[in-house]
C-alpha cells in the first residue's frame, strides 16, 4: 500500500519533465522537435560547370600528393631504421660524409668529407675533397679549437682551381654577348680568433693570405677573356697575391643551427686587402647583412629573409684586380644565373625563401625534407649612385631542402631568370653562411 502511495506521488509530479515542448537545460528551454532535417553530404556530385576546373587540378593534384605520402612514409621508414645515419650524410664529430653538387658550369661534383676531433669533440677538424665532370677541384682542410668556448681559434687552408669560369664584364650593364672564359686558380690560408661577447653576440678577427690567378681557359672553352676583351680587364694573365686583415661582429639569436624557424643574424664585416706582390694595390671591404626568419600559420613552416649589401673602396694607385672584385656567387647569389654573370665592385640583393613541409619524420633529430618558394632580386655596382630599379635582376623558382638533427644538408633548386632555367644541387645555402669560414673552406667570403 505505502508503495502504491509513493508511485501515485511521483506520477503526479511527473508531468512537468514529460512535456515534449518545454525541454529544460543548463542554458534555457531546449527547441522543441522538428520535422525538417538538413544534411551535408559529404561526397556529393559535381555540377557540370566543375568538370573543366576538377579535372586539371586532379592531374596535378592526386600524383603530387601520391608522390609526397610514398616518400614521406619513405623518409619516416629509413629515420626509424637508422639508415640514414649509417652513411652519415650530416657533419658528425668523426667519420666520412659524402657530398653532391651540379650546376651548368660545374657539371656533376663528388666529394669526400673527412671528420676527426683532434683531441676530442671540442677541438673538430675537417678535410675535404671534391672533383667534378668539368675539373672543377677544390680542396682544403681546417679547425676550430675550444668550439663552443668564450675564446675560440679557427684555422684553415685551401685550394681551388675552375678552368671555365665565365665572364661578361663588369657592371650592372653587361650583356649575354660579352661572354667568355678563364681559368681561375687560387689557394689561401687564415687564421681567426673569435671572442663570445654574450650568448648572442660575438666578434672576430682574422687574417687571410690568398693567391688568385686569371689566365687562358682549358681547351674546349671559347672565346677566351683574352680574344674578346684583350687587355683592357686589370688582373687577367696576374696573379694578385695579399693580405687580407678584419674585424667582424656577428649576432645569432636562433635556435637551430641550419634550419632555424625563427630568429634574427646579423653581421658587420671590415676588412683591409694589401698585395704583396709589387704592385700598388689595395682596398677596404664592407660587408653588411641581416637574416629573419619568422614562423608562418603552422608549426614547421617559415619564412626566411637575407638581405646584404658589400662593397670595395680603393684605395691603391693601380686598379683593382677583375678577380677580386664581387660577383654572384655563394652566398651572394642570384639564383636565376650562373655564378660569374655580374661582376663589380659592389653587390647588394635580397633573397627571399617560405619554407614547408614536404615529408619528414618529425620526431626529434628526425630527418626531413621542406618544400621552398624563393626569389631573389639584386645588382652589382662599382658606385652607390648605380643602384636602381632598372639594374635589379629578379629570380623565382623552388626548390628542396633536406636537414637532420637540425643540420642542414642540401638543395635542389629549380630557378627562372632572365639567364633561363638554372638547376642546381648544393651543399652550400645562403642562409648562416658566415659560421666557421675557414674550417668550411668558404674562401669566397676570405678574399675580398
């Protein structure tokens, strides 16, 4: 009976929870049903209209992403197993790293990299071979000591020769006609000593001796310098030897070493040249750069802005050797030409490159490799009053760039300019190229 009452009692009150129509909740009266519903399919048809834009989108779309999904699932595989690490194509504090580079002058370029501490990791040193299907050769060998240290010491040498480089002449006027070859055959040695200033900053000095001569191409390369330009080019037959001492300040605020996604380098470079030859010769060089690189929408995605501007003042009696001057080669490159097609007493440019994913192994010290957009715009100069919009030359293109541990370890470009289409492979990038000149074997940056 007293349980008959109490189910009496709660239908009673029950009423006010069974009406359809005056649903509570937390925020309000819910709506009451509806008889109308709505959905979103998600595999509809197309209309007429979206075939012709579908179609070549697809074609170029599914084999891309096919392509991207087989080699990153590739990438990730191979990091996992370790395979990548067993051929050690990153610096590594001893053994033997392999090396590739092509472009249009060079040909097809193997070396050999051989890494040992001298003493332990502080003290690394490097040795370096390479030797390509045109006979280009370069060779040379360096260390630091007390790396990481508040003082550290740099020292190195090298060798060099390229028996078809080009020529166009000189200044931001020159023209495709003007072409012609020669043999350029230098060799340096250097020492720098570098003091930690704070963790960002530091400063340098150094002193470089190199030797550069500019005489008849090999066999095969035609016109030579000397028959279409005769002697009217200072330098050309010489040899200029001499003494370059500088100063330099640089900052680094980023976080990885070669494929940073943020943070900010920047470098101040003076330095006086002195031949030591009989000749009168000699001159001040200004080198001015600052990086940014700056994260884009989503992780792993950057922008990375260099831009630069270098330049001679002479201060000799006798002209300025053609082989010293600057010229759009590595790091100041304008990727849409080959190196050598400007030439002058000064350089300035901008290069500009968005950095994304293409496929990686995204664990820590994963190896990976980012898609790149670039361009570069920049002109050589002999005075300052010649830069100008008219003179700019600009290059587009994209490329890919392969990393590990943070390291970078190459590139493959696809360039447009107005000197064609440039591939290039390359162990060397623009970005960071200052770090460690003389144990890189980066002369180009050591004798102007």
């Amino acid at each position: 009976m007293l349980i008959r009452s109490l189910a009496l009692g709660l239908a009673l009150t029950a009423p006010a929870f069974a009406a359809p129509s005056a649903r509570a909740s937390a925020w309000g009266e819910l709506p009451a049903p509806s008889d109308s519903t709505t959905a979103a399919f998600k595999n509809r048809g197309k209309s007429p209209w979206e075939w012709p834009l579908y179609v070549p989108y697809a074609a170029i779309n599914y084999p891309l992403r096919w392509i991207r999904e087989g080699v990153g699932q590739g990438v990730i595989w191979a990091d996992r197993k370790d395979l990548l690490r067993h051929i050690n194509i990153v610096p590594v504090p001893k053994g033997v790293v392999p090396s590739i580079a092509y472009n249009q002058q060079e040909g097809l370029a193997l070396g050999l990299n051989l890494y040992l501490p001298l003493g332990d990791d502080a003290n690394p040193s490097r040795i370096r071979g390479m030797y390509s299907t045109q006979r280009w050769q370069k060779y040379t060998a360096g260390a630091i000591f007390n790396k990481d240290g508040k003082w550290s010491m740099q020292v190195g040498v090298g060798y060099r020769l390229r028996p078809n480089l080009e020529f166009y002449g000189v200044g931001p006027g020159t023209s495709e006609d003007g072409l012609a070859y020669y043999k350029d055959e230098r060799a340096w040695a250097g020492l720098n000593v570098r003091r930690r200033l704070t963790e960002h900053n530091y400063f340098a000095l150094a002193g470089v001796y190199s030797t550069i001569d500019a005489r008849q191409p090999d066999h095969g390369f035609y016109p030579s310098l000397r028959e279409l330009y005769g002697t009217s080019v200072p330098g050309y037959g010489q040899r200029s030897d001499g003494v370059m001492a500088r100063i330099a300040w640089f900052f680094a605020s980023t976080r990885k070493e070669g494929n940073p996604d943020r943070g900010t380098v920047a470098g101040v470079t003076v330095g006086g040249f002195v031949a030591t030859d009989k000749d009168d010769i000699s001159f001040t060089a200004y080198r001015f750069e600052l990086q940014q690189f700056v994260p884009l929408w989503h992780s792993n995605r950057a922008l990375a802005l260099r831009g630069y501007f270098n330049f001679i003042d002479d201060t000799g009696s006798q002209p300025i050797p053609f082989q010293r001057m600057f010229i759009n080669e590595v790091p100041d490159m304008f990727r849409g030409f080959d190196s050598g097609r400007w030439r002058d007493l000064g350089i300035t440019g901008v290069n500009i490159e968005y950095r994304f994913p293409f496929a990686a192994d995204r664990k820590d010290g994963g190896f990976g490799i980012d898609t790149v957009l670039l361009a570069d715009i920049g002109q050589v100069f002999s005075e300052k009053a010649e830069i100008a919009v008219d003179n700019l030359t600009y290059s587009y293109g994209f490329g890919f760039r392969a990393f590990m541990n943070g390291l970078y370890i190459g590139t493959a470009e696809f360039v447009w300019g107005d000197g064609g289409i440039q591939f290039r492979l390359s162990t060397k990038q623009l970005f960071q190229y200052s770090r460690n000149v003389l144990f890189q074997g980066r002369e180009e940056s050591l004798i102007h």
